[in-house]
C-alpha cells in the first residue's frame, strides 16, 4: 500500500498510527529499522489481544455490510479476511513485549511526536489520516503531515478516501494548505487496492531551495 522498494527501507522509516500491525515484526526480520507509534502500546499485550478480540467480529460485521465496497481478488472472502487480520495481529503480539522494549514500539500519537528532526528517512501512515475526514479536521491533518514531515524526509498517507469508501472531502484543501506551507505533494498509484478506488497515496517533501 506504500508502494515500497528496497531503496525506500533501507534507511529508517516510522510508522504512525500503525495499530496491532505485523510490519514491524515481519520488516525487523528482515533486517530493516522500523519504528512504530500509536497510543495503543500504552496497553500490555494481554490488555490489545483482549481488544482485539472485543471488536474482531464488530469489524466482520462491518465489512459484510460494506461488502461491495471491497476488491476480493487477493482476498476472496470475509472468512478469508478475518483470518488474515488475526494472523497478523497474533504476528504483532508475538514481537510487541520484546519490540516494546526495545524502543521499536512506542506510545507517540500525532500530530505531536516526540522524536527528534529528521530522525528518520520515511514516515508512513495508513488509514487514519483522510480515512477519518469526519472525525478530524483540517487542522489536524495539516498538523500532524507537517509533524511526519519534520521527523522524516519524507511522509506517505494512504489510502485518500474516507471511511465510506469516498474521495476524502478534505484531500484538496490539505494539499493547497501544504503547497502554502511551502512542501511538496505527489499522488501515486500504488499495487495495492482492497478498498474500491483506494490505490493511491500521498507523498509529502519539503521543498528545498
């Protein structure tokens, strides 16, 4: 969904907001430096897989509603896709207690980070911004691109639709207020496509010179 290469992993990238994820895990195996943040890892493991199990069939239900709102080639079925989200929020809570102490998880949550300028190459982000376009505002979303900005080279949002599966009515003016702000937006299309219509993603820079 990121539209990742080796290029782009080989430096260190942050991962915001990224939930009971298997990124961390699966890329530190790998041999890259991840660094994930979202206020959940304040929770002990126990504490996430009891609230993963809480809302596991809220988030079915949800998705067999908005069925049609999905692409279902790689995944085939809403079966399929319970079991695929629990394989890797099990894959996250194998590695979180030693991730966690070893600061490759951490309790930050935007728009106010609490690691250093340009700490690291790439900052991502996935459905939260722009997903959430009605329970965050224009505010926020400027603040906390500015804030992924400013510890990254580099920041990438994905996907650009909302919650409903609809063009986020707040991607325009979040890029006009960027370009303002004097940074630099590109839209790309990414190999990657589970809600309809939701394969591109935004790069975010500073402009230099």
């Amino acid at each position: 969904m990121f539209n990742l290469t080796p290029a782009d992993v080989a430096g260190s990238v942050l991962d915001c907001a990224s939930g009971p994820s298997s990124f961390n895990a699966e890329a530190t195996c790998k041999g890259y430096r991840i660094v994930s943040c979202d206020p959940i890892y304040r929770f002990s493991a126990a504490e996430i897989a009891s609230r993963i199990e809480e809302t596991y069939e809220v988030v079915l239900t949800g998705a067999r509603a908005n069925k049609a709102r999905y692409v279902w080639d790689r995944i085939g079925s809403l079966e399929e896709l319970g079991e695929v989200r629990m394989s890797a929020m099990r894959r996250f809570l194998e590695d979180f207690p030693q991730g966690f102490a070893r600061g490759r998880y951490r309790t930050e949550a935007l728009p106010d980070l609490g690691f250093g300028d340009n700490e690291f190459d790439l900052a991502l982000c996935s459905h939260l911004l722009f997903t959430y376009s009605e329970q965050l505002t224009l505010d926020f979303h400027v603040a906390a691109i500015e804030e992924m900005c400013r510890v990254a080279d580099e920041a990438r949002i994905f996907p650009l639709l909302n919650y409903d599966g609809e063009p986020s009515p707040l991607f325009v003016p979040v890029v006009e207020e960027l370009w303002t702000q004097g940074y630099e937006t590109k839209v790309q299309s990414v190999p990657y496509e589970f809600q309809l219509g939701g394969d591109r993603l935004l790069s975010v820079s500073r402009k230099y010179g």
